[in-house]
C-alpha cells in the first residue's frame, strides 16, 4: 500500500497534528522555563539582559509554533507540499528572525550577546528536553501517555471489596 | 601629506569595516547552506516513507518535525555568530 506524492499525508486527525502536538507541549514546556532564562539574562545585563532574553523566548517559541502550522498546513494538501513548506518555510523563518533581530538591534533595550545566546539556549535546551517526552511509535506516534495518577483508595473500599464469606467469619 | 595619510588611514578603516561586512555575511551565508542541505535531505527521505508506509506517517512526521529543528539550530547558531561579529 503506497500513497502518491500529491495525496494528502494519510491517516492524520487534522486538529491534532503531529508537528502541533508537538509544538504546543515545547511551548507549554517553555513558558515555564522562559523566567529562569530572563532571569540569567538580567544578572547578566540587568534589564537589558532581562528583555534581550525574553524577546529570544518569544521568537524561538513562535518559530516552533511557525513552523509546525506552515508544515501540517501544507500536510492537508500533499506529501509534496510539504517538501516545499518545509524547505521554504526555512527560509522564510530565518528571513523572520533576522529581520525581527535586525528591528529591535539599534533599540536601548537590546543586549544582543544575551539575545543570541538565549536564542540558542532556549533552542536546543528545549528540543533535548522535549526529546524525553517523544514516544514516535505506532500507537502513541507524538508524545508518550501520561502517567496513570495513583488515586487513593477510600478509606473503606477494603471492606467493601471483602467477599461476604469473610465478613461472616468475623 | 597629512591630507595623504589621512586618506591612507580612511582606507584602512574602509577595508576593515568592508572585511567585516564581508566575514559576517559569509558566516551568516555558509551556516545556512549545511542546514538547507539537511532539511531537504531529511524531508525527502520523511516523503518517501510517508508515501510507503502511510499508517507510519505519524511517527514520520513526528520524527521529521524534530529533526528539522535540530538542524535548525546550526542555522541559527551562525546567525547569532553573524550579529555578533556584526554588530556587537
């Protein structure tokens, strides 16, 4: 069984998507750790650092979510529309970055070694820790299950599970 | 003679500034290239398994996304590299 090029990338649920399953939990990881990033920034150029670090995080989290709507977008469509999504989108997103980086660089603001560092810090740091919650097999192809949560038992769920016959005894 | 060297010292400063200009961009510009290459090898090899095994393409497409973004990262390590020999 084989899918031809310009058919649609086969048995995806549109809404959940892989690249936008996984882009939104690297952002859901992300904003939990965008304020220790701002705050190494601030002891590294005070406000300057703080802000330069946040507006890294900002683009490094839309980068992923760009990137993932440009490439399931292009997945509704054909398995060769993603190849040119794929490959131009790249360039879009670098052009995005180096213009929004070149927008703010003369700003009072910008601290651009902390800017940079940041942008590849929050970058790879992120993609390795994501790379823990990746499951990729055939029946969980995105992120791995969550955990079943232990739940207590009721205080008398012993008792009312006993069968009859113990009960009796005592 | 002074207005000689001072000319002399322009032109020096003009060709550093030029192999600045220059250096950055090739960085920028040769960074980019590698990471190109990756990701058109990377989501052809994705198509063709997707299109051979399409109950795979989940975990293909998985697999894709985070592979493009790790070979995105040396994009944007020479692009960092590129503002900070730029501008900083």
């Amino acid at each position: 069984m084989s899918a031809g090029l310009f058919t649609p990338a086969p048995s995806l649920d549109l809404e959940r998507a892989p690249e936008t399953e996984i882009a939104l939990d690297l952002v859901r990881r992300g904003l939990p750790a965008a304020p220790v990033l701002v705050l190494v920034g601030a002891l590294v150029a005070g406000t300057d650092g703080a802000l330069s670090a946040a507006f890294a995080i900002a683009l490094v989290l839309g980068n992923f979510l760009l990137s993932a709507t440009l490439t399931a977008g292009a997945a509704r469509i054909s398995l060769g529309m993603v190849m040119g999504a794929v490959l131009f989108g790249y360039l879009a997103r670098l052009a995005l970055i180096t213009g929004a980086v070149l927008a703010v660089k003369d700003m009072g603001w910008v601290h651009l070694p902390v800017l940079g560092l940041t942008l590849i810090v929050a970058h790879l740091g992120l993609l390795f820790w994501e790379t823990r919650y990746v499951s990729a097999s055939l029946a969980f192809p995105t992120l791995k299950p969550a955990r079943p949560t232990r739940t207590t038992p009721p205080p008398n769920a012993q008792a009312a599970t006993r069968p009859p016959s113990a009960a009796t005894k005592e | 003679m002074i207005e000689l060297l001072a000319q002399a010292a322009a032109t020096g400063e003009d060709t550093i500034a030029a192999s600045e200009a220059l250096s950055s961009g090739f960085a920028y510009g040769l960074a980019a290239i590698g990471p190109g290459i990756g990701i058109g090898y990377l989501v052809g090899q994705a198509v063709t398994a997707m299109a051979r095994q399409p109950e795979a393409a989940g975990m293909v497409r998985t697999t894709m996304f985070l592979g493009i973004a790790f070979t995105e990262a040396l994009a944007l390590i020479g692009f960092v590299v590129f503002i900070l020999l730029k501008f900083a």
